[in-house]
C-alpha cells in the first residue's frame, strides 16, 4: 500500500517541482497557537510537515530549535501531547505527511510498542531518529518499518561510500541529507556542495532525497530545491517564532500570521524555474 509520503513525491515528481518540508516544534511556544500553525502550514504551501518532539537535550539541533524545545516543554508539552497534536492536525487533513523528529530516549521511556501504535492511531507517516545509527536498527527502525511507519535516515557530507549502504538500510519514506556539517541553524548551504553530494546519494538509492540545514530564505531554498526533491526549513520558521514572542515568551497577536507569509514566501520561492 502506498503512504502518504510516497504519494506526495510522486505527485511533486508530476508537477515536475522540489517540495517543500517544514520543521516546528511541537507545543512551541504553546499547544494553541502550535496546532494553528501546524493547521495552516498546507495551505501555505508546505508539501510535508516535521514535528519536533519536544526534549531536554535535544544534541544535534543549533540554539534556535533547543530553545524552542525548551519552550515546549515548559509550556507542558509532552511525546504524549505531542501525538495529541498530531492527531487533532489529522482529523481536518488526511493528505499531508507528516513526520516526528526526535530523540531515542523519550520514545524508550514511553515504550516501544506504545509509541509505535499510539503514533499510527495518531495519523505520523515517518520518524525519523537523530540518535539511533544502523546498528541498533532492532531498537526501534525495524518495528517501525514493520508497523508501516516509514523510516527517514539522515544522511551527511561525511557519509563514505562505505558507509552509505549501512546507512541506507531498512530506510524507506525519504532521505534526509544534512546540507552542512554541526548543528541546525548556524551555518548556510552550499548548492555546488549540496549538488555532489546529492549525486552521490543518488548512486546508491532511489528514494527522494530531501536537503535541509542551512536554507534560511525563499533564495537559498530555490538554489537547493534545484539539485534536491525537497528543502527542509527548520530554524528559520523557529526564529520567527522567537522572534513574535513577548518578554514573557507569550505569542505576540501576529505570530502565526509572519509565520505563514514567510513559508508562503519559501514556497513560491521553490516554484520559480
């Protein structure tokens, strides 16, 4: 049977145009005014939505998505709520894909099992894992994959040839190929980097290869939407959160409003030939 991931690359591969993915956190800055923002990312021109579980240490993410990790988490979110985020988003979209980012350990503190069929119940399509490397595929990749949860592994410029096919295993929904080295948000692509690195990618897989980490405007995500199947956009839509936040880390009544502009702005930025 095929997913909604799936579906919506071969769908973009017909409009002959890269897609557009979105990271937010979830609950960020609060549960409302995350679910409006979540509600309205389609219509706005996002192709996949990734949701950030929330969590303390969240090592590979830059300042702006740790902030808004903590953000979340003070405002009570949990991998629980988070899921409740997913399924209300789900109940008026049944097109969208959606995709969990995350963390190992909060998934193992809430179970396995109980992760996986809450998160199915709950309308997620893909996971993708930041802190699980192919050899401990047993851990969770392999009952996801076997649950129909497609499994989205990362991919970077230090990836050899060697390697890939370890990395490449059991994946399935996308590849996530992290444009830059170090953490999100501090640093921008390179296209003619992006470019080989891309093309090496696709000699050993034919799934979509989805480009993200350091595409912060409507120019950088066209340049690498020209080489990708997708741009994935993260701290730059976190930053404008941050930055419609009043003192007390409140939304300020035009957040989710610039917000919107600025993903409608990355969509047709990507559109143009």
């Amino acid at each position: 049977m095929t997913g909604r991931i799936e579906k919506r690359f071969q769908a973009l591969k017909r409009d002959g145009r890269p897609g557009l993915v979105t990271f937010v956190t979830a609950g960020d800055p609060d549960v409302e005014t995350s679910l409006n923002i979540i509600q309205s990312l389609p219509a706005a021109g996002s192709d996949i939505i990734e949701i950030g579980m929330p969590f303390s240490d969240p090592m590979a993410d830059g300042p702006a998505i740790q902030a808004s990790s903590q953000r979340a988490l003070a405002s009570g979110m949990t991998l629980e709520a988070t899921l409740g985020l997913v399924q209300s988003f789900r109940a008026g979209d049944s097109q969208t894909p959606v995709v969990l980012m995350g963390y190992y350990n909060p998934i193992y503190s809430f179970g396995v099992e109980r992760f996986l069929e809450e998160t199915k119940k709950a309308g997620v399509d893909g996971i993708i894992i930041v802190d699980l490397p192919p050899e401990e595929d047993r851990e969770l990749c392999i009952p996801a994959r076997n649950s129909g949860l497609d499994w989205i592994r990362l991919a970077t410029p230090t990836t050899n040839d060697e390697r890939l096919p370890a990395v490449l295993s059991n994946a399935s929904g996308f590849i996530y190929y992290v444009a830059i080295m170090g953490i999100t948000g501090t640093k921008s692509a390179n296209q003619e980097e992006v470019r080989a690195g891309v093309a090496r990618l696709r000699n050993h897989t034919d799934l979509p290869i989805s480009v993200g980490f350091g595409i912060k405007d409507p120019e950088s995500a066209r340049a690498i939407g020209d080489v990708a199947d997708a741009v994935v956009v993260g701290s730059a839509i976190v930053d404008i959160i941050s930055a419609n936040l009043n003192i007390e880390s409140k939304p300020m009544p035009k957040l989710v409003e610039c917000v919107l502009e600025f993903v409608e702005k990355l969509s047709c930025g990507i559109r143009q030939k």
